[in-house]
C-alpha cells in the first residue's frame, strides 16, 4: 500500500511542467532577456514573445525555409531550434537585416524589389535571410550553386528565376560574386 502512494506520488512529479529558463538573446542588435518554456522554439519565441511576424512560419518542421534567420551569422530554420540552447546568440531576422535601420534596405531587399523576385512574398523573409547566409557563406559562385545552396528554401509561388536573378544582382553589389 505504502509502495504504491510512493510510486503515484513519483509519477505526479515526472509529470511536472519543467521550469521556464532564462536566457539572453541579442535580437537585431538589442539584447533582450526573457524567461522561456525549454521547449520553445527560435521561431515562435521571435512571432509571439517580440512582435518579430516577418520570419514566417510555413511547415514548422525544417521543410520549408521560411523562418530562417541568422544565428551567429549562420542561417538556420528557426523552427527546428530551441532557443534555451542558445542563450547568448546573436540573432538577425529580416527586420534587422539593413542594420536595424526601418528606412533603410538591404541590397538583396533593393534586388528583390527590382527583380520582382516574389508574388505572395510569405517565402520572401526566409529567402533574403537565407540568400544573405549564403553570401556571407562565399560558396555561391554560379546561377546553379544559387539555385543548389538556396534549395532548402521553397517558394510555392514558383518565383524561382527572378529570386536567382535577385541573389545574383545583391553578390555583384556586395562585391561577393566571384
Ligand atoms: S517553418 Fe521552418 S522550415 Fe518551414
Ligand atoms: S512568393 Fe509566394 S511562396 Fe514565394
């Protein structure tokens, strides 16, 4: 008798929410300290918890591309990331890609606009962030490594030329073309 209240009561505690964890993320170059549920996701943390809706959540199962941001200036699914594991990492989401600066557009923005390089635009926060990895990367020297290197990013809209032609345009620009 005595054994089995003890083995309710053990039960009771592995059932127990474990404790929200406080961490501390530089987010687009402001740090930012919150206390968060160790299974939180970069992605939901940056939608809910900031106000950051640019990243987009598509597939929430690494898939699609479109919550990628920059962490530590690597781009990654924030959507496969749990943020607990990454207190103290710098974050750059799309709108903080042109230095925080709302005014101000990044190139691969500026080529973007110029390429018409999207039509609903839902994939296009994760495609600049992406394609602005890539160019810190420096692997991309062809329309077919863009193409390659950018394929973890899908565009249902099939806007796929102009989005190369785009990412092309900003290498030139940033003198990262070779
Ligand atoms: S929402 Fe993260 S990869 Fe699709
Ligand atoms: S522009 Fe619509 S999904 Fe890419």
């Amino acid at each position: 008798m005595g054994s089995s209240i003890g083995a309710a009561g053990s039960r009771s505690e592995s059932q127990a929410k474990p404790a929200a964890i406080s961490i501390t993320l530089t987010v687009n170059g402001e740090s930012r300290t919150l206390s968060v549920a160790p299974w939180t996701t970069l992605l939901d943390l940056l939608r809910d918890r900031l106000d950051l809706t640019g990243t987009k959540k598509g597939c929430d199962h690494g898939q699609c591309g479109a919550c990628t941001v920059l962490l530590d200036g690597r781009r990654v699914t924030s959507c496969l990331t749990l943020a607990v594991m990454k207190d103290g990492a710098e974050i750059v989401t799309i709108e903080g890609l042109a230095n925080g600066d709302a005014d101000a557009l990044h190139p691969l923005q500026k080529a973007f606009i110029e390429h018409d390089a999207f039509q609903c635009g839902y994939c296009t926060p994760g495609q600049i962030c992406s394609a602005a990895g890539l160019i810190a990367e420096g692997r991309a020297k062809t329309a077919d490594d863009i193409r390659e290197l950018m394929s973890g990013n899908i565009c249902r809209c099939g806007a796929y030329p102009n989005i190369v032609a785009a990412i092309q345009e900003a290498m030139d620009a940033m003198g990262g073309r070779r």
